[in-house]
C-alpha cells in the first residue's frame, strides 16, 4: 500500500512538473539547486556553490564552491552540466519533468544524472542504461 502511494505521488509530481517545462531546473536562481556541479565529480557529494564563484552559461547561473571549480567548468561546461538540465532522470525517462535533490545523484560514464529523491534514485538505479537512453531520447523536445 505504501509503494502504491509512492508510486501515485511521484506520477502526480511529474504531471504537475511537466507543465513548467524549462531547460534548466533552476532554485534559487541557480542551476543544480545552487550545487557545484564539478564538485559531484572530484568529491563525489553535494557541496553548495557560492554566489561569488559563479558563471553564465547556457543561459543558466551556475553556482561553485572554489574558484578551481569555476575554472574547471568554464573550461568544459558541458563536461560538467547535468543531463536533463538537471531535471529528474526518472522523469525524463518517462517523458516527464520534476524537480531534483542534491544528494539523489549519480555519475554514469562521466555525465552527471540528477534525481526527485533518494528512494526515485533506487528505482532509476537498477535500469539506468534503459532509462538514460529512454530519456535522451525526450530530453531534445524540452530543450526548444
């Protein structure tokens, strides 16, 4: 019983979520919730950016935690930017949008996948090549 209402709060989620459909899911006027993106990758955790360390790209503010990191990713935005433009993986997979938290993602041959939540994650997790490839192939009419 309690999965089913899991299950039906998510879908509700989306449903709502997918009405927003933007590019980027920006919080705080920040892309990835105001998290340094390249800090998923060297230290392999959320670390909150700082408003002094940020760049422009893609149309999106991007929020870092050093200037190495902004460096970093000035270097190669697109090496570090989350795919969906840091929409739900899930989501995505199911031709959806939701928000995402910072501390449900993971790295998958080097691109950075962000999801709804910690338990949505383990239920992306064990099909992740299925649900990439199905969201990659929706992710293009929500970048319009």
């Amino acid at each position: 019983m309690q999965r089913r209402f899991f299950i039906a709060s998510i879908a509700t989620a989306l449903l709502a979520e997918n009405l927003m459909a933007k590019p980027y899911f920006l919080r705080e006027e920040a892309a990835a919730n105001g998290y340094d993106v390249v800090a998923y990758f060297s230290e392999n955790k959320p670390v909150k950016g700082d408003p002094k360390h940020r760049a422009e790209w893609d149309d999106a503010v991007w929020y870092f935690s050093s200037a190495e990191n902004l460096a970093l990713f000035e270097a190669d935005p697109a090496a570090y930017a989350p795919q969906y433009g840091g929409w739900c993986a899930f989501a995505m997979s199911k031709d959806a949008q939701a928000t995402t938290v910072p501390e449900a993602f993971t790295v998958v041959d080097g691109k950075l996948y962000l999801n709804y939540s910690l338990d949505v994650r383990e239920i992306w997790s064990p099909n992740k090549e299925k649900n990439i490839e199905l969201a990659d192939g929706f992710w293009p009419n929500y970048r319009q």
